[in-house]
C-alpha cells in the first residue's frame, strides 16, 4: 500500500507543453522527497519548481490524511473527512506532478507535543513507513517542511521533522528495519533540509534558496501560479491562492549532509551517466526530446513562440495524416472564406476545424506578419482590398500553412521562400 504512489482517478490529457516537459524530464535523474505531517502542510511551489522547473523527480510525504482536518464544505469528520483531504491532494499533484505517498499515521486532531504525537502514533511504526517510503522512493534530498528545534504549532508538524531526520539516516543503515530489505535496499539520501520560514539573515545568507516565482515559457506560468492552482485542490480546508509572478525565494536550511554551494542539487550528477551504461541513453533522449521538435521546427517559423509551437505540435500531430496543405490549412481554421463573414449562404463554415490549433496560428500569424516585412505587406493589401483584420490575418494564415506543411513534409526548417 505504502510502495506505489498514489494517483488520482481522473489522468488528465497533457497539452503539447506538457509532453515536451515529460519528454525533458526523462532525461532528469535527480529527486526530492518532500516530508510533512497533513495534506495542506506542503510548499506547493517549492512542489512545482522540483518538478516542473528543475524536472526533478518530485515526491511528498503527508505522514496523516488529514482525518482530524475542518471541513468547510460538508459534514463528514473524522476517516471521511480524511477520504476526502486525500483526494484534495491527489488533485493537487495532478496540477504540479509531484506524487503522493502516506504513511498510517492517523491525524487524531490537536497535539501539544512531539511526545504525545508518537506516542500515540507509535514511533516505531511510523518510522518504519518514513524509512519505507525513502527506500522506495530513493531521493537524493529530503526536505521537511518543519524543524525540528523551533515550535511549529502542532505535535505532528515537529514529529513529521524529527521522523524525517531519523528516517534520513535509518534507511541508510541495514540493521535498521531488516525485514524490509528484501524487497528494498537501504538509501542514503545526501542531504536533508529544512524548507525554512522566518530565518534570521544570517540562515538565509546560508541556506540554498531558489526563485519559484521563476517564469516558464514553455508552461505559460511562473512556479507560484501552478501552485496557487494546486493549492486551491485544498476545498475542504477553504483554501484558495491567487497566483503570483515576480521573484519569491524558498529557503532550504541545511540539516544533514554537506553543501558546496547554494543549490540543493550541488554536486550530485542528475545525468543518465549515474547508471551504469546509461550515458548513450540520455544522448538519445535528449535528441528524442530535441526533435519532439515538430515543435522546434515551427518555432523558427519568425513569430511562433514555443507555445503556439508546441501547441500546434501536439495538435497537428503527424503530418502524414493531412491529404495536402488545403487539408492541412482547413484544419488550422485558416481555410480562407471568399465571403469571410462565414454567415454567407455561399460559404460553409469549414468542417474538422481544430479550436485550440487555430487560437494558436491566429496568435502565430500576427506576430508573424509584424517581423516579416513581405507577410506585412501581403496583410496591408488584404486591408486594403476591404478585409477585417482577421479575415487578412487568415489569408496571410492559408500561405504559412503551406510553409508549414513543406517544412514539415521535408523536416526542415522555416526559411523564406524566394
Ligand atoms: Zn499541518
């Protein structure tokens, strides 16, 4: 139960981006464990920035379900309330891709102390499910949420950060929890930090620190907007975020291992060069996720962003399965209409047009025509014949259609035909 993540029900389609991200993050060794005591505990953005940013294999740890949690939104308490809180977390990590795991720590509400908290829990066993889950997971870093030293409002926040520290060096050592090493084998983590919060200037000057309000032009978002995202999964806690932009660092206080520099990764090879024979692999992959790269030849089309690229990709697919560029174009929303109202009983609106790949060439062929001095003058004499801008923009959208699809018939990139 404790081994395999936790997923949730609904598995969503990645968009174009998101495949281009996964195809990225194959070649991306490295991986965090994040560990805290209830579903909500967790940074989100720190979450989104492992995963999504650095395209690190990304983890958390809620040792509870959160069954001693409010609910805001009905009446269940108690075990339901925790069915509920985990599926809010499941939720969230279909928004920032970390994965899921638990260990069978019951939330029984309140704790005054780390002491009443394991005591009730019962150390040992818990202990037993951190170490588990660090074998299984096998993270180069851990980090908790809490520390262990300073009070965190809750028994089971200190407890999830004291369990965690134990668990760093336990599941390193085979006389601790023998019996699960048949299955498993022992893990030592290199370090272990504290995602620290109200740090003196001088822990922050020491501490590895990242920007998760970070832009991302492949996702669109900055890390703190998909977390704001994420966060929000929380209903029944009546959580809601507004997404940010601009710099927002995290700190990360070391507390076990050693540190270089000031990047939580230093020093360890995040490389497919880490498993034996791996580095021919990970050339491969790399050129795989170079050449998903249908994207990347429309993006040297002048104006197509790696967006509009990657979405139109993923839309388009293979271009195999057009009959020709007049198929091509229709499906791209950019078939022109003599009567371009699109009302006129003359002209049908076209059929099989794809929504999401025309947004794109629409935003593409604007910007296009605005670099690309001969694009600009073939839209200023649609204007000039009488056509709004989006009928012009369109028929400027039918002639990159047929650039796109010799580019794309003859794999070779956007030049200006003579
Ligand atoms: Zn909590």
């Amino acid at each position: 139960m404790l081994t395999a993540p936790a997923h949730a029900q609904h598995i969503q389609m990645p968009d174009a981006a998101e495949i281009q991200l996964g195809l990225e993050k194959l070649n991306v060794l490295g991986s965090v464990l994040y560990v805290a005591a209830h579903p909500d505990d967790e940074n989100t953005a720190a979450l989104a920035y492992f995963s999504k940013g650095r395209k690190l294999r990304t983890g958390y740890l809620s040792l509870t379900r959160g069954d001693g949690g409010q609910n805001l939104i009905g009446s269940e308490r108690g075990a339901e309330i925790g069915i509920i809180r985990t599926q809010e977390l499941l939720a969230a990590r279909g928004v920032d891709s970390a994965e899921q795991y638990f260990s069978r720590a019951i939330d029984f509400g309140y704790s005054k102390t780390p002491e009443e908290t394991l005591a009730f829990w019962g150390k040992e066993a818990v202990l037993a499910d951190v170490v588990w889950v660090i074998r299984s997971f096998r993270p180069d870093v851990i980090v908790t949420r809490f520390p262990v030293e300073r009070p965190s409002g809750h028994g089971h926040h200190t407890s999830s950060a004291l369990l965690a520290r134990e668990a760093f060096h336990a599941a390193g050592d085979p006389q601790r929890f023998p019996e699960q090493l048949d299955r498993v084998e022992t893990w030592q983590a290199e370090r272990l930090f504290w995602n620290g919060w109200r740090l003196s200037e001088a822990e922050r000057a020491e501490a590895a620190s990242v920007d998760v309000g970070e832009f991302d032009p492949l996702l669109g978002s900055s890390y703190s907007e998909i977390a704001a995202i994420s966060r929000s999964m929380h209903k029944s806690q009546g959580f809601g975020a507004a997404g940010r932009r601009g710099t927002r660092y995290e700190y990360f206080k070391l507390v076990e291992g050693s540190l270089e520099d000031k990047d939580i990764l230093s020093g360890i090879d995040t490389t497919w060069s880490r498993v034996p024979e791996g580095t021919t692999l990970g050339l491969k992959l790399a050129e795989i996720a170079e050449r998903s790269s249908m994207a990347c030849r429309l993006a040297s089309i002048p104006g197509c962003g790696s967006i509009c690229s990657a979405e139109l990709a993923g839309e388009i697919g293979t271009v195999e399965r057009f009959r020709g560029e007049a198929s091509l174009a229709l499906y791209l929303g950019m078939a022109t209409l003599d009567n371009s109202s699109g009302k006129s009983r003359r002209s049908k609106p076209p059929r099989h047009v794809n929504t999401r790949a025309k947004a794109a060439m629409m935003i593409v062929v604007d910007h296009h025509r605005k670099l690309v001095p001969q694009s600009q003058r073939y839209y200023e004499r649609k204007r000039a014949e009488g056509k709004k801008h989006n009928q012009a923009i369109r028929a400027l959208g039918r002639h990159l259609c047929r650039v796109i699809f010799k580019m794309l018939s003859q794999n070779r990139p956007y030049r200006i035909d003579p």
